[in-house]
C-alpha cells in the first residue's frame, strides 16, 4: 500500500527514483509522482494512473529527490492529491495515516496557511515547515512528535540540497547504501541491486541521509546502531514468458510447497517449538484477508487431527473485542508481508497480555518477524500480483508441518505432506480445464461458492480471488447455509462452483448441489471423486489428484485461482493490479 523512494548520490535521481517506483506496482496505487532538485529548483511531476505516466521526467536533472505511488486513503484519485506534498522549501512523501490531521490543518490554517490537496500527508510538510530553523533532522522530528497515527516519511528540503531524512512511526521504511548514493524505500525490492547494504527503521526512528552517511537516531537524536538485513536480489519481478505475475505465481506453486517443507525440515527448530505446543493451552489465530482463510484450513486441520481446539481472529476486528487471552495462550498471525497493520496491531495486544507470539510470514525483515517469538518462514519468494496465490499455497504447508508436529506430540498420526508439490502440478494442469468455465462467469451478476468442512474454506478464499479481479460480485458459503438466505439469489445460469474432497460429507454437499441445479443454477464442481463429475446437475468439472482430505486446500484451491484469473481476462481488467486494492494494507 503505497510506495516511498528516495536517492541522493552520483547518478541522476529520476531514472531511480522511476525504476525503484516501478518494482513498488505490486503494492497497489493509484497516483504517482516525483520531486528532484536541480541546484536551483524543485521540478515536481505528478500523475493520476501508472508510474508509466511519468516516464517523460526521466530527463529531469538532478541527483536528489523523492517518489511515491499512492492508494488513497484521505482525498480522491486526482493530481492534486498525489506525492509528493510541497510547503514551502519542504517537499515529502508519506505513507500511513494522521489521525489528528484535521485538528493539525486547523491550526495550521489558523497561522493563515493554504493546503492545495485534501490528504492528510499535505499537514505534515506544513509541520515541518513551521518547525524548520536550519536543521531538517530536528524539525521532522519535532513535527513527529505532533503527529497521531501511522507514518513513513521521506523528506527533502531546498535550504540543505545534499540531504534526505526519513521517519518511522507503523509502516515499513528501508534506508541504506547502492553502488553511488544512498537510497530510501518502503520495501527491498525497489533499493536491491549488487552491493546494496540496507536498514529496516523500527518506530519511532529517524534517518538523515547526506553525502556518504547514514545517520539512524532515536527522537533524542541518539545514535543507534543497526546490523544490515539480509536479502537476496530476487526482488527484481520477471515476466519472462508470462502476460501476468498471477498466472506466473500460480505455476510456481509446486516449487513453493517443495521449498517451503524442506526449509522448516532444514531450518527450523521444531523441537523448541514443540515445548511451547506442549505448553500452549489455547491457540489463537490472527489474519487477514487469505492469510485469514489460510488461518481456517488451519484451525480445520488442527481440531480433526490433533483434536486441539483453535480459534481465528479477523485481525482487524480482535483488538476491539477485547480478546481473552488466558494464561497459555498461543498466537499465530499468518501474514504474507507482516506489514499488514491490523495484524501487527493484533500482536501487539497479544503480546502485552501475555501471549507466545508465533508468525507464518513470508518476509524476513518484516515488522511481524521482528515482533514474534517464533518465526516460521514461507517460501514463496516475491509475489507481486495483488491478488495473493502461491503465498496462500506457501502458508497452508507450513501451517500444516505445525498440526504434523502437535500431532506427534500428542501421540495421533497425521496425514502425510510429501508429495504434494507433484500433486500440484497435476492440480494445475487439471485446472486449466476451467477457461471453458469462463462465458458463465464473465457475464453473470453474481456467483457463489459453497463446501463443507476444508472445502467451506476453500469456498470463501475461490470467493475472494473472483471478486478482487473480476469485480464480480460473489460470496462463499457454508454448503448447508445456501438454503438459509442464499437461495433467494439464484437465478437461471447463476454459476455456483461446489468443492469436494471428501468422501464423507459428500453426499450432504451433493444436495446442495441439487438445490441449486433446481432453481436453474449452472453448477460446477472441484473434486477428486471422477463419479459426481458426470451428473446431470454438473455443468462443467475439474477432477483433482486425491489426497487426504485434511490437507486437501493445498489443492482445491487451485482450479479456483485460475478461475478468478481467466475471469478477470474475460472482463477485461489487469489481474495483476486489481482497482482499488493494494498488496500489503499497511494503514488501518
């Protein structure tokens, strides 16, 4: 959600800062801009739209400045309210949300300030403005101190032209060296080159970036120590031969569930793991989103293998309930960037009552990482489409090494997981057979998904993916529940997509079937059992690998994220960057 950089150095700063806005698309925008200062003046181009819109500033000259791409919160879609923000000799970009930012441009306005945008980010260069006496650091820490919510800021003012400084307050911020400059950033992939040494800020710290130096400090000034964090280059997103990053992530997924299993048998210390499983009286778990579905296959599996009850959390709802977080607790926040803001919110309050913090994330610098007792990493590598598909895959399989070592534990035998990785490309390769799904889906008004047990989860995350790129209205339910309201919607040629995978809630998922096959729904079913393919209630089938049941949504999943991307085509929308939604939700 939103992208910040920023160079100072040797080299000409737009085609950075454009290049490094590039590698940030996949976070989800909907404005860009940059600011770069030549010697004498800030030359500012901002555009509604794609970074490509400002591919002409390229040849602006100028070996400072700063860029963002921007998912509105405060304000519309316009030019007036894209980054960066400008007052006085301050420029800025920011990420995050001013909670008191109504109050703040009151007073502002009062001083008889103008603003020229409706976002929140604009007061913040007024503070710094009203606060600048020749010390750029001081005054974006003192106009810090004013500010109630989340930031990540980087700032840029005309009276010291070889000099950035950065602020962190709950939202992602890298700074570090490249090859001829300095760089800032909100996420590796946008400063990763050969030679980089990059930081991660905590909150509540700052950053002054000037010639060679990068000074990190507290709100006191006081200078803190960071070790570099570890990356690879594989930031760099590659099509290669792929129109989409989706349908790329998608192929990808047997080398994820492979990679995934090996690295926690190889990496991770499971016995001290166990301890806490041994320890742990009540499990909770927190996410959002798919991370939240992944989250119910998991308590699914968990309850019929290991008969250890668990309970999911929407993240962004469980800090307002005022959760009972008894003594014993285990959390598990599930979350591909741990940036996401409601669920680091979430452990936070888990955390100061008491609770063992465990994170599934995919990012190992991430904010989540950090704030965990125990880390289990995915192995998805980088996703850059929005929609999330192989890092959902990635999830389920190291939740499910956790119900394999409970299981031990307590003495059950649990299903096997090796060899899903082959089960899945055979799972891809059935999947295909959903593009001849797509005239029912593209031109309907809704459609609906249904599955009991794992397959109901399952159903909700096929729900997800269809409306995030399609924008085609549509709901997951609980196969019994479809009598019980949702009938009522069912119209002729209606799609309904039915998943089964197991064999003993079949038939009760079956008359669901037959329920919406007479009111004139087309019915399309995901299953491993060849002989409900052929019924005259089934418009169209995918017939999947079998596997055990329990751990069946590493694979029924599948045929629903080709779906939502052959839909999305049909539709004619980007499934990459879906309207109106970012990758990683860093604000509230």
């Amino acid at each position: 959600m939103c992208g910040i950089v920023g160079y100072l150095g040797k080299r000409q700063a737009a085609p950075v800062l454009i290049e490094g806005l590039y590698q940030l698309e996949y976070r989800g925008y909907d404005s860009v801009g940059i600011a770069v200062f030549d010697g004498k003046k800030l030359r500012v181009v901002k555009k509604t739209g794609l970074v490509r819109e400002i591919e002409t500033a390229r040849q602006a000259v100028g070996r400072v400045g700063i860029g963002h791409t921007r998912w509105a919160t405060h304000g519309d879609v316009t030019v007036e309210n894209a980054h960066p923000h400008t007052y006085g000799n301050i420029a800025l970009v920011h990420n995050g949300i001013v909670e008191n930012a109504a109050k703040l441009r009151e007073e502002c306005e009062e001083r008889g300030e103008a603003f020229y945008s409706d976002t929140d980010s604009e007061v913040i260069a007024h503070l710094i403005a009203a606060e600048y006496h020749g010390d750029l650091l001081e005054a974006v820490i003192r106009a810090c101190g004013k500010i109630v919510g989340s930031y990540a800021v980087a700032v840029f003012c005309e009276d010291e032209p070889e000099r950035l400084v950065c602020a962190r307050m709950r939202s992602p911020l890298i700074v570090g060296r490249a090859k001829e400059g300095l760089v800032v950033a909100s996420d590796i992939p946008a400063a990763a080159e050969e030679g980089a040494v990059l930081y991660s800020l905590e909150d509540g710290e700052f950053a002054s970036l000037s010639g060679d130096e990068i000074f990190i400090c507290n709100a006191a000034k006081s200078k803190i120590k960071k070790e570099p964090i570890e990356f690879s280059e594989e930031g760099r997103a590659d099509l290669g031969a792929y129109r989409h990053f989706m349908r790329k992530e998608i192929d990808e997924i047997p080398v994820v569930l492979r990679d995934s299993r090996e690295e926690i048998a190889r990496n991770f210390c499971f016995s001290d793991f166990c301890k806490v499983l041994c320890q742990t009286e009540y499990i909770q778990i927190v996410a959002c989103g798919t991370a939240y579905h992944s989250g119910l296959c998991f308590q699914a599996a968990l309850e019929r293998v290991c008969r250890v009850p668990a309970d999911v959390f929407i993240a962004s709802e469980y800090r307002y309930m005022d959760p009972i977080v008894r003594k014993g607790t285990l959390l598990i926040a599930i979350s591909q960037s741990g940036e996401t803001a409601d669920t680091l919110a979430a452990v936070r309050l888990a955390k100061r009552r008491g609770a063992h913090i465990a994170a599934v994330v995919n990012v190992k610098y991430s904010s989540l990482a950090r704030l965990a007792d125990t880390v289990l990493f995915t192995q998805a590598g980088r996703e850059v489409a929005v929609a999330a598909t192989k890092s959902f895959n990635a999830q389920l399989m190291v939740l499910y090494l956790i119900v394999a070592a409970m299981a031990s534990i307590k003495g059950k035998r649990s299903p096997t997981l090796k060899g899903f990785e082959s089960k899945a490309a055979r799972a891809i390769a059935a999947g295909e057979a959903v593009q001849s799904w797509v005239p029912y889906f593209a031109g309907a008004k809704s459609a609906y998904f249904i599955g009991r047990g794992e397959d109901m989860c399952v159903a909700l995350e096929g729900s997800l993916k269809l409306k995030e790129i399609s924008y085609l209205p549509s709901e997951g339910y609980a196969a019994g529940e479809l009598k019980h309201g949702t009938l009522a919607l069912i119209e002729p040629y209606t799609p309904v997509v039915a998943v089964l995978m197991r064999r003993d809630i079949a038939e009760k998922t079956m008359n669901a079937v037959h329920e919406a096959y007479s009111r004139g729904a087309s019915v399309f079913l995901v299953t491993c059992f060849e002989e409900y393919c052929g019924g005259k209630e089934i418009t169209a089938s995918v017939l999947l690998p079998k596997c055990p049941p329990v751990f069946s949504p590493i694979l029924s999943v599948i045929p629903l994220q080709l779906l939502a991307y052959y839909t999305s085509l049909a539709r004619g929308n980007d499934p990459d960057k879906p309207r109106n939604l970012a990758k990683s939700v860093t604000v509230e």
